[in-house]
C-alpha cells in the first residue's frame, strides 16, 4: 500500500509535525500541504492524493467546506478530519460532507496510521471517544422526526389514523369513535391534507413507519 498525502492545517507547526510522523512510514508520502480550504481544494485538484488529512477550523472557509467542495469534484479522495475537540455539530456536518473519518488530534501515531491505512481501504472510521455521540445524536433525530411526524393533528385525527392502519372503513371507524360517516370523512380528508398524502393507503403506511402507536392518546 502508498498512500499520497495532502496534509492541510492552518497551523505550520501541525503540518511538520505530522508530515515528520508520516516520513517514517515508508507506505505514506505527503505530496502537497496547504493552509488554507481554498489551497487545500487547489492542491487536491492539482495532486490528487489518496487521502487528505484535513483540519476541521481553517482561515475563512472551514475544514467541512472544503471537504464538501473536494468530494464533489473528486469523490475517490479520502478525508479524514483532524479537530482538538469531539464536538457535536462538527462532527456531524463533516459526516455529512463525506468525510471518511473524524480523529481528535491527541490521537496517537499508531492510531493514525491505523486510521490512514483504514480509510484507504474504502472503509469509514469515528474516533471512539466520538462514536458514541454518533449514536446519541442518531437516536435523538429519530425520536425528534417521530415527534414530528404527527405535529400537525388532533388527538381525535391520530385516533381516526390509528383506525385506519388496521384496515376500518369510514363507517367502521364511525362506529367507534361515535360520531356520523360524514364526519369521519372529513376528518380523513384533513389528515391526508396536513400529511400531505394522497390516499388511506399511503397515510397507514406513513402512520405504521413512524410509530403511531406512540402517539394515539391514551385515553382512547
């Protein structure tokens, strides 16, 4: 395996020191630094290294930027992310931009390399102290999309809902909510209407995936 390297870093001293670490691996070769997201864009157009190992806060545009911008021209190019802190919004936005890895910078040098030689392989790495706050983060948008997902309606709306994920029919629900076939009707219409939903089909779909169950008051 040889692995080119682009190291981009705003700090000189950052950059010598992990190119001094890398020279003693015979696999690793740093062909280009920068300081910058803009030279770093540059450079990675130019150089076209295997692996970037970027800075997350650069002068101007962030390290994410730039990572965005270099994937979108070259998505065979791997970036790590290099950051002092496991911070939660960071993360998750370099994550988004297509970042392969997300190291802190008191990372080891074993465990950096180990991370190089991963992320070459196509395979994508955390830093364990942030791969728990992946999850955290993954459960919490989860539940808040539940949540959401029936904002909009009226406990006597997510009851009719309810009744029609198991299959009832206008009149079946009338029955069992004590109110006309007219009634319900309308109420099934204003349903699809805030769901945005054009038919019973697609709101039981949509009312089974997230979990209405969860959600029908109790009292019912």
């Amino acid at each position: 395996m040889h692995l080119r390297i682009l190291l981009v870093d705003d700090h000189e001293v950052v950059r010598i020191g992990l190119k001094t670490l890398l020279s003693a691996y015979p696999e690793f070769e740093v062909v280009a630094e920068a300081a910058d997201a803009q030279e770093a864009v540059e450079k990675a157009l130019y150089v076209q290294p295997d692996v970037v190992i970027m800075d997350v806060r650069l002068p101007g545009k962030s390290g994410i930027e730039a990572t965005r911008e270099i994937l979108a021209r070259r998505p065979e190019t791997r970036v790590i992310m290099l950051t002092s802190y496991a911070e939660d919004e960071m993360l998750f936005d370099a994550i988004a931009a297509g970042a392969a890895g997300y190291v802190l910078k008191q990372i080891g040098s074993d465990d950096l390399v180990r991370a190089l030689k991963t992320v070459a392989r196509g395979e994508s790495l955390l830093d364990p102290a942030v791969t728990q706050k992946v999850f955290e983060q993954v459960r919490t948008n989860a539940r808040r999309a539940e949540e959401e997902a029936f904002a909009s309606l009226t406990d006597q709306e997510l009851v009719i809902l309810s009744l029609i994920t198991r299959g009832l029919t206008n009149k079946e629900i009338a029955r069992q909510v004590f109110l006309s076939e007219k009634t319900v009707r309308n109420y099934v219409s204003s349903i699809l209407s805030k769901l945005n939903l054009s038919s019973r089909a697609e709101a039981a779909a949509y009312a089974v995936r997230h979990h209405i169950e969860n959600h029908v008051p109790s009292s019912r």
